[in-house]
C-alpha cells in the first residue's frame, strides 16, 4: 500500500512541480515521511475519513475536486478493493475493466450485429441524467453494505460518499451526489446501477453498461417493450431519470452509436420513407410510454446486408480537438502534445482493430476548423508515413 502511495504522489509531484511557492504539493512533499506512514495506518485500521471536497465553479462546468492526500489514499483503496470486483459487479457492468472496458463492451455490439441467426432488429440507447449528481447517499450506502461485510470497509466509503462539500458560500452537507472523478467513482457508480445489470440477466437481449451509458438490442418488438418496462421500474426505485437528449430507441438498420463509436445504419435511400425517418428516434418519453406504437419500417433485402460497420463518432474527434487545444493555449510543448494524439490514435486502434492510425489522423485533420491545427496535423501524418513508411502503404492501399 505504501509503495503504490509513494508512486501516485511522485506522479502527481512531478506535473505540479511549478505550482506557486505555497502550494501544498510542496509541503506534502518535505513533510512526506510523516504524513504517509500515519494515512496508511488509518487505511488498515478503518479510521480514514477525508477532507471536505472543493467546489471550483467554471463557465461552462462545476469541478468537485479532492485533496491531494485523499486522491491518494482513495486510489489506495480502490486497489485492495479491485480483486473483488468480479464478485460484486455484474459481468454486464464493463467500465469495472477500467478503459479496457470500451473494447469488451464495443465487441460485444458487434458480435450481436454479426450474429445472421438472431440478428437484433432495436436497440435502446440510454443515458442517465447527471448520473452522479443524482446518486442518494443512503440508497448508496445500502448497496454498500449489502456487498460488503468488512466494517472498516463499510466504514470508509461510508465517509467517503457523505464527505462534506466546501463552496464559496461555505460548508454543505448534501444528501446525494458523489465526486465525479474520484478514485471510487467506478466503485460507486457500478454498485448503484447492479440492480438494473442484474434485471437484464435472464432475458434474451444483448446489454451492456459503461458507467451511465447502456445500450440494449433487442430482436423482437416484444422484447423491446418488456425492457422499457424493466428499465422504468429499476430507475424509478433508484431515483434516476434518463436524458431527453441523449436517450434513444429505434432500429438498427438506421444505425445508433455507443461509447465513441458509431454503426452506421444498413438502409439504402430507395427504401426510407417518410414514415421510417419520423420513427427513426424516439426520446426519453416514448421510451417511457410502454404502450407506445412505433412505426413499422420496412427492412433491408437480404441481398445488400453486409457486416456491420464501425467508424468513429463525431464527438470522439471533438473531444480530442479540444483537448489539444486546451493543451496548446495551456503552453504546453509540442512533443508532449504529439504524444498525446498518438497515444489517443493508438488506444482506438487497440480498441476497435478494423481501424488505422493514418485513416484516423487524417480524419481527425479534416474534423479541425482552425489552420494551425490543421499545419500541426499534417506534420504529425507526414512524421507518422516517414517513421512507418510499410504501414502507412498498407495502410493507404487497404482505404483504395
């Protein structure tokens, strides 16, 4: 525990170390040999209680952040807790693999699509709203408790998930919600929504789960309604509501995305009517009416079905653009941002295999309004075919 402590503060040393001279980065760092021993003590005998969490308000977002010295020793505790997770967490819960997690649930949709025998006809998109904002802290507590039996255990995230809150108008004690990116998030959020993974077990369908992102397909319209159904009364017992906006429900062959990746649909333009594109979405509250119609459209000819395609989504490349040009008004140095998109293209490689880090770099230059970014991305796609001259032929062959 010590040691994985000691690794964790080095790394975070290492990115603070030009904060200003009164940083506590800095006293935590002089004072290490004290403060660490004792954080780790109280770890192992249940005694940890963190500090009240900081409220910073931005323009366009509200940060929750931790103390340094509780990332830590939460980060701690989600390692001791992280063995027993296979037992506590429902297999269709994924993000519990951690990033790995976006690969296992993106093969399992598409190994759904490919299946010709029970091929699904709907899917069901949902998205909870302010997933983690909304999270009551006793109903949290209860799933809590009835996974684990270690008091201390209990103890500790007890603490945790009722920590206070400092803001600019001083001291709250709020009755839900949980720190968004916190170490245990994971931990919490894959325990709070077991309940509606272990709903979907016996029945006929394809879920999946990645923390508030669910995707269901179904094969028959009766099954479709039964998981409405099911889902309606899961959240409703968990005091959840889904997103208006990004929850949806329609057919496959019009095509859906999922965690950054998108299916195109399978139609063809000769066969969509009026009808089809009317019903091609519904919201939050058609997927609430259970007795909802939805409209009938005609499916693809069995001779122009092929396998299922899986090109990236918009927003996978929006996120990145911003990323990098937070980075770049941020000052910092080009290599490190270089490392960065390579390190982003590499990841999606790895998760999606069909995909190639030229065709993404190049798309990801096409997707940039701003010229610089442009310059920039064209000397990283001339760097790549210089460095990798054999895979970058394949590469442009395989997209001839």
């Amino acid at each position: 525990m010590k040691k994985i402590a000691k690794q964790l503060f080095a790394k975070i040393h290492k990115k603070k170390r030009l904060a200003h001279d009164h940083h506590d980065i800095h006293f935590l760092a002089r004072e290490i040999g004290d403060w660490l021993p004792k954080s780790i003590e109280s770890l192992r005998n249940g005694s940890y209680s963190p500090r009240h969490l900081k409220r910073w308000q931005f323009v366009d977002e509200t940060v929750d952040s931790l103390y340094v010295v509780d990332r830590i020793l939460q980060h701690v505790l989600l390692q001791e807790l992280k063995p027993t997770f296979s037992h506590v967490f429902n297999q269709n819960c994924f993000h519990r693999h951690g990033p790995y997690g976006v690969k296992l649930a993106s093969d399992r949709v598409f190994k759904a699509l490919c299946d010709e025998n029970n091929k699904p006809i709907y899917v069901i998109r949902a998205d909870i709203k302010s997933y983690y904002s909304s999270i009551p802290h006793y109903k949290l507590v209860e799933d809590i408790k009835k996974n684990y039996d270690d008091p201390k255990v209990q103890n500790m995230l007890e603490e945790i998930v009722r920590n206070g809150l400092e803001t600019n108008r001083g001291y709250r004690n709020p009755d839900k919600g949980i720190a968004l990116r916190g170490p245990l998030s994971q931990l919490f959020s894959g325990l709070y929504l077991k309940p509606l993974d272990d709903a979907f077990n016996n029945m006929d369908v394809t879920y999946a789960r990645f923390q508030d992102d669910v995707i269901i397909l179904c094969k028959t319209k009766r099954q479709l309604n039964r998981c409405q159904r099911k889902m309606k009364e899961v959240l409703q017992e968990r005091k959840l509501t889904l997103s208006r906006k990004k929850t949806k429900i329609g057919r496959v062959d019009q095509g859906f995305h999922f965690l950054g990746i998108d299916y195109p649909g399978t139609r063809t333009q000769s066969n969509t009517t009026g009808a089809a594109n009317e019903g091609s979405v519904v919201t939050q509250e058609r997927l609430m009416n259970v007795g909802g119609a939805i409209p009938t459209i005609h499916c693809v000819p069995e001779s122009i079905k092929t396998l299922p395609e899986r090109n990236p989504h918009p927003r996978t490349f929006r996120n990145a653009r911003e990323q990098v040009k937070f980075m770049i008004s941020d000052g910092i140095s080009t290599q490190k941002i270089r490392t960065y998109l390579r390190q982003w293209a590499l990841w999606w490689v790895r998760t999606v295999k069909t995909w190639q880090t030229l065709d993404l770099l190049e798309k990801f230059k096409n997707r940039c309004n701003e010229e610089y970014l442009k310059i920039f991305m064209q000397a990283m796609i001339e760097a790549f075919i210089k460095k990798h001259p054999v895979a970058a032929s394949e590469q442009a062959q395989a997209r001839v």
